[in-house]
C-alpha cells in the first residue's frame, strides 16, 4: 500500500533538480539526545573523505554539488532514532550511529546498496523494510501538518518557499478579504486542536467583528499536558507552517501584532521559531509593509515559565501582561477582550498549521478526510507501552486500534516484548481527559464520541497502557499534577485536589474504607462544579474515569487490601502461580532476602512475612509465573 | 529617582541586571522575560536582586515575589553545579521513571524536601514533560537529554560526575 501523502514530491529533491542525492538526518529533540548532531557530522566528514561534493545549504538555483546534507525536524519515530534517509533511493536507516556513517556513504551513496542491517525490522513480520512506504507506521497514516517535518530544513526560509510556503498567507494579504478569509475557515468546520475543539471561525469571526484599532493573536504553543509533544514537532520540523497560520489569523481579524508563547521546556522549538520570525521579517514577510500590501503586522517568541494552567487562554493573557498566569471568568472573551483589554484571539500551533493549507487547498479539500463535525486530520503523540512510540497523524474518526494496534504495533511487556493479550487502556487528553479501555478499541476517535464515553481528544496524548499498570496508581499521577498546578485562586480547585489526592494516597497505602470511594465521588463533583477555568472544571475526569471502568481494581485496593498489579507497593503480595512455575530456581537465587523458597522441578512459594516487594523474582522469571508484583 | 536606581548601589553583581531591565525598556509587562534573563545569569533568582527589580520596575516587592514564585521554573534558591532533571511526565511514568528518582535520590542522600547536595554539587528536580516521549523515561542531567534511562545507568551517570569531579 502506497500512501500518496507520503511519497517525496520531487520539488523537494531541491537545488535546481542538478543535485541527484540527499542525505536527511533527523534532528528533532529524540534523536538530539541520542546523538543526531554527531551524526551530522561524521556524514560531513565521511561524504567529503570519499570524494562526493557536498552542500548543507539550500538552494534554488542550480547546484555545483552533487550531494545535499541536512538536518529535519522531528519525523515522529523517536524510538527508533536517529533516524537518516537517503534520496531519491527512499531508504531509512534507524538507530544510526557514527560508526555506522562510513558504511552508509561507501555502501549506499558511493556503491548504491542499502544497507540491510540498518534498517527497520517489523516485529510482526520480521521484514526488513527499506522506507517509508514499508513501515507500517507510516504506511498507516496521512500525514498534512507533519508533512514536511522530517523532509525540508526547518531552518531554512528558502527551501520552505520552494515548497509552496507563504502563498497561502500572500493571498490571504493580497487576494482575499478579512471575510472570505473567516467564511473560508468556518466552512472547512476547523476546530480547535489545543483541547477544547472549539470551531475555530466563530472565535475568529467574533473577533473580526469587533471594532478596535488594536488586536491581537496569540500562538499558544504552552503544550504542558504532560505525554504530548506534537506541538514541539511541528515546531521544530517546520515552524515556518505555523508562523504562516499566525499570519492568516491576523490578517482575519485585523491585528498587527503577533505573538507566540511557547513553553520554556523545549529550546529547541523556541530556538527555530525564533529563526523562523527572524527570517520572515528579513523577508518584508513581517514589517511594516507585510507583502507590499502596506498592512504592519509584527511578531514576538515568548517563552513560558512552567507554569500548565498558563496553557489556558485567560492565564496565558495575564502571563503575558507579567502577572501570574491566573485565569480570570468569562465572558468576556479574549475575542472582545483579551490582551491588554483589546480584541484577542488564541490559536493552538497545530490549528495554525491547518489554517495554511485549507487557505491553499480550499475548505472542501479540507473536509473530505476526517468526520462531517471534526473535519480533517489529528496528529496524536503515541507512548507508553507501545512497540511504536511517536509521532502520528491520522484522520479523525480512525479508530483506537488502529492507532494504538496497528500504527503503534501492538502493546509491549515490561521486557518490550509484544504481547496480543497485553491492552489494559489508553489514556487520552493528559491530566483533563480519561481512559479508554478493551470495549472502547473500535471507537472513532473524535471530539464528540470521545465526549460521550468521559473522555477528550485534549491536546492529542495517547498513553498506552499494559496489564501490569494499575489504574488507581495512574488517577493518582494526574491527581498529584492538576494539584501541584492548580494556580489556587478557586478554593474547590486549590483545596479539593489536595484532598483528592490525600484520598487516592490512602487507597494506595492500605488506608482506605468504602467511605473513601464515596467521599472522592462527592468532591469529585464539586470540585468540578466549583472551579473556574478547564484546568479546576477537568482534573477529576482521570478519577472519574478510571473509577468507571475499572471499579474492581479500585474495590480490591479498598476492601482486600491488593493491588492487582502489584505496582502500590504497600499492597502488592508477590505470589508465585503454581500452575506456570517449573522450578527452575532462577528467582529464588536472585531474591536479596531469601523470602522463596522451593525444591527443584517443583513450583516455589513466596514467604510474605520476608518479602521485600523489590520485584527481581518477577523480572527473573521467564514463565511470568510470578503474580502480583 | 525610583524608577533609576544606581546599578552599583549593593556592589557590583547588580550591572548585569541593569543591562537586561534596559533591554526591556523597564517595562513591568516584561517582568517574566526579565526574570528568565536574570536567572539565565544567577543560575537562581537571589533575594536582593528581585527587590532592585521591583524597585527598578516601580511595582512592589510583593508582586514580583508572587510572580518568581508562580512559576516552576523561576527557583529563589540556588541550585547546585550539577543539575539532574528526571522527566516524570505520563509516558515517563508509566514506564517506571520514579524508581529511577528514588535511585539517584538515594546515592546523593537527598529527598522530597531535600533537592540540592549540602555542598552545592548535584541539585534533582522532577519536570512534568520534556515532550522526548519517544525515549520515555528520559533523565536530563546539565541539559544533556538521556533517553531509555534505568535506575542503574542513571546513578552511574551520577558517579562518574563525582569521579569528574574528585579528579579536578
């Protein structure tokens, strides 16, 4: 299966069309750390060492080299990182390391082979696959925003442009009114990709129609939600996109200043959109003159403090204003008004990035993928136990298995082992969303069906989860979060989650009675009735959630004093299965205590009052014959 | 006078500051910007240094207080030379990031309340999301991001800190 979405056009071969070869190292945060820029550099060295004449540089004028090396921003595929392709040939190599460089340049740039070793291997089939178009990861995805994140050089204005880049905004500037621009938003039913799912016409609509000579937009690039990490991606592979989205949305509403807030966590997202706005404005694509048409129109890069609630619009604006970043009640709306009491509107990143291309391709281009009222595409940040962590971009509507069975590869043990039977749930939209379980993997993932089972899209974070997670363990992970950022100014918030999580502590540690579970219902409710912004009004969903669908193992914490799992230490009681043990010995010489104990060939038993929960049994044990650690 | 106080009136450590409130225009809309540039500086926010920004900026002590303190990153203690960050977001979490913190705790010593080493060499902190999920779980130790981390291989990037550190 050819998926067209992915195929390398051939403008991207760039440099005139005379360089016939390029070599792309990825260059996002993932393969950063695992030593991307060492890479870079061995292929600079290697390619020049075997006499190939090399450029780094983009250009469109006809080339004197034969080679271009660059780097790209985050392809998605983290895991298997640093990750190099290899064109027009279309390999991927995975896992590359500097003493692999020499092979890759005299193998394949020099000989024309691939090299087989490097490349994916699909643990369902053992194949080897060569690109892109064989890794059912990619296969299985149709990817728009993240299409050129992982091809063009993010910090290069040029290669962008000679990809189509700011012909959408040039005609917004030029070509089109403020009118047809909003009309053609809220026609391609664009809703807001930052959690909410708002349509975003209407907020720009509203805020087109008020009368001010001041406004503004805001990029809200603050992605606190603890698992997801698309915005950083877009940003970091291709941060002109949403720098043109910015420009869209300005032009819109009539602003003339610009600003994107981004979280303090990812310098190196701040560092290329920062490159990005520098270059426009070198371009006149910012200025007082923004493509001839005489409109002013400025941009500003700031950076976040850590601060999650600052992710909510109302606290970003009074971050911003220098204060701390606490919400305030609405109405009114930042769109009347906002920043500095003017007309405002706040635009997730990836809604921004959407904005460019249904500006190009027209709504109804727009809306042919995805679901009649959650038209388009979704990228989603897939980790936890999945043998495919990463980047993904799918439409919506696509169901849960296929994303987190298909394009994830399936649910891994603690040894990263696959296991068919392994799904227990996912966990989607962070610390405001819920979970979904075994009953849920053929839901259409979308704003409104999410909605009717306790979950959200949020932000996209997709946290998959095995037999071995205990969901009591995770409600009380986010409950600690919302309640260490809850910013204190509504009492049911700030108070409430502290209680919250005192009450989940005590279900962990053994001090819970059926009283407990009713209580953290009761305040549950209030503390959603009772708090102001999204932050306070969705902290409970993870309790909620996890309490409804996985009661039992909330009552076997509560009323046998168990965890299933064995992951709440305080309640794990290790026991070895009788029926799986053989009597190998391995874990009883690998306990530190000498709790098991056990003859040869016949199965072991675990003594409680010696055992320390450490564990090592479990990790030793081939057969999964220990239970409950 | 308030709104210029001499830079050199509590020594000389105050000039940096008075470059970046310059760079700023003295605006007390700028005051995150200029907190991030005067701890890029200090490495932490020193108490006399947000007092000069108060008086620099003609707010009062209290709100720039109430700001440094907001906000998770701004630290009005000093760190050590060596800082340890274990991310703890849910991808980390789940693939067993706190039995790591726990390690790397329990060779320094340190604790919940307890973040930095008495003698100023390691400080280990938690942060919410890094947004390097691929790697979960991913431990930055002085910006340097290691992915796939254990609670062994973590206190061995610790020890050879202190071998690199007792070699000098």
């Amino acid at each position: 299966m050819n998926n067209p979405t992915l195929k390398i056009m051939d403008p991207a071969m760039g440099n005139g069309g005379k360089i016939q070869r390029r070599v792309i190292v990825c260059a996002g945060t993932g393969c950063v750390a695992n030593g991307a820029y060492k890479v870079i550099a061995a292929f600079n060295d290697q390619i020049a060492a075997a006499g190939i004449s090399v450029t780094t540089e983009f250009k469109v004028e006809e080339s004197q080299h034969d080679l271009r090396l660059n780097k790209s921003g985050c392809q998605g595929f983290c895991q298997m990182g640093p990750l190099v392709t290899v064109l027009p040939d279309e390999i991927l190599y995975n896992k590359v390391k500097v003493e692999d460089v020499e092979e890759i340049v005299s193998q394949t740039l020099v000989g024309g082979k691939v090299v087989d070793r490097l490349l994916y291997v699909d643990p369902a089939t053992k194949k080897h696959c060569k690109g892109i178009n064989d890794i059912p990861f990619y296969q299985r995805q149709q990817r728009f925003v993240l299409k050129e994140c992982g091809t063009i050089d993010p910090e290069s204005i040029h290669e962008y442009l000679h990809h189509g880049g700011y012909a959408a905004a040039k005609k917004a500037f030029l070509k089109m009114s403020q009118e047809q621009i909003v009309q053609e938003i809220t026609k391609s039913g664009l809703r807001g990709r930052g959690g909410g799912g708002f349509p975003t016409g209407r907020k720009w609509e509203a805020a087109r129609a008020q009368k001010s000579a001041k406004k503004y937009v805001i990029c809200n690039a603050d992605e606190g939600d603890p698992g997801a990490f698309m915005n950083r991606s877009v940003m970091e592979g291709n941060p002109h996109s949403v720098l043109e989205g910015l420009m869209i949305a300005a032009r819109a509403i009539g602003a003339d200043e610009t600003l994107i807030y981004v979280r303090t966590e990812y310098p190196l997202a701040v560092a290329r959109m920062k490159r990005a706005v520098q270059d426009a404005q070198k371009m006149g694509f910012l200025g007082d003159n923004v493509f001839g048409s005489g409109q002013k129109l400025n941009c500003e890069v700031m950076e976040g403090a850590g601060a999650f609630v600052c992710g909510e619009e109302t606290a970003m604006i009074a971050s911003i204003e220098g204060q701390r970043g606490m919400p305030r009640p609405k109405p009114p709306f930042p769109a009347q008004s906002g920043l500095w009491g003017k007309p405002t509107i706040i635009n997730n990143v990836e809604t921004l990035a959407h904005v460019v291309r249904i500006i190009n391709q027209g709504a109804d281009t727009f809306r042919k993928l995805g679901s009649s009222a959650s038209p388009g595409t979704k990228t989603f940040a897939l980790t936890g136990h999945v043998a495919n962590t990463g980047l993904i971009e799918v439409p919506f509507g696509t169901t849960l298995r296929e994303v987190v069975l298909n394009i994830g590869g399936g649910i891994t043990d603690r040894r990263g082992k696959v296991k068919a039977d392994g799904f227990k749930a996912v966990q989607i939209g962070g610390p405001s969303g819920g979970c979904l379980t075994k009953d849920h993997l053929d839901l259409p993932l979308d704003y409104d069906s999410l909605r009717s089972v306790g979950a959200m899209v949020g932000s996209g974070g997709l946290v998959a989860m095995n037999q071995k997670t205990c969901m009591v363990n995770i409600a009380r992970f986010f409950m600690d979060f919302t309640q260490r950022e809850s910013c204190g100014k509504c009492v049911l918030c700030r108070e409430g989650t502290r209680q919250m999580l005192s009450m989940l502590d005590d279900i962990i540690e053994g001090r819970a009675t059926g009283e407990t579970l009713v209580l953290l219902e009761k305040l549950a409710a209030a503390v959603q009735k009772g708090s102001l912004c999204g932050l306070g009004k969705t902290a409970p969903n993870p309790v909620l959630s996890t309490l409804r669908y996985f009661r039992a193992e909330y009552d076997a914490h509560v009323f046998h004093k168990y965890c299933p799992t064995g992951q709440c230490k305080a309640l794990a009681k290790p026991s070895i299965d009788a029926t799986k043990c053989k009597g190998c010995m391995a874990c009883g010489k690998k306990c530190p205590v000498g709790a098991i104990t056990g003859e040869r060939k016949k199965p072991h038993v675990i003594d409680q009052a010696k055992c320390i929960v450490c564990g090592a049994c479990a990790d030793t044990c081939k057969l999964e014959a220990v239970v409950g650690v | 006078m308030r709104n210029q106080p001499k830079p050199d009136c509590k020594g000389r450590k105050f000039v940096k500051v008075f470059t970046i409130l310059d760079k700023h225009g003295r605006k007390p809309s700028r005051l995150v910007p200029i907190l991030q540039a005067v701890q890029e500086e200090y490495r932490y926010l020193p108490e006399e240094v947000l007092t000069y920004v108060a008086t620099a900026l003609d707010v009062s002590p209290a709100r720039v207080f109430g700001v440094a303190t907001f906000y998770s990153h701004f630290a009005i203690e000093p760190k050590g030379k060596h800082l340890v960050r274990l991310c703890d977001g849910t991808a980390c979490h789940v693939k067993d990031s706190i039995p790591i913190l726990d390690a790397i705790r329990k060779r320094l010593g340190l604790d919940e309340k307890h973040k930095t080493t008495p003698d100023m060499l390691f400080t280990v902190e938690t942060v919410a999301c890094l947004g390097a999920c691929g790697l979960a779980p991913v431990l930055v130790v002085d910006e340097q991001v290691h992915g796939q981390m254990t609670p062994e291989n973590g206190v061995k990037l610790i020890e050879a800190i202190i071998a690199q550190e007792q070699a000098q």
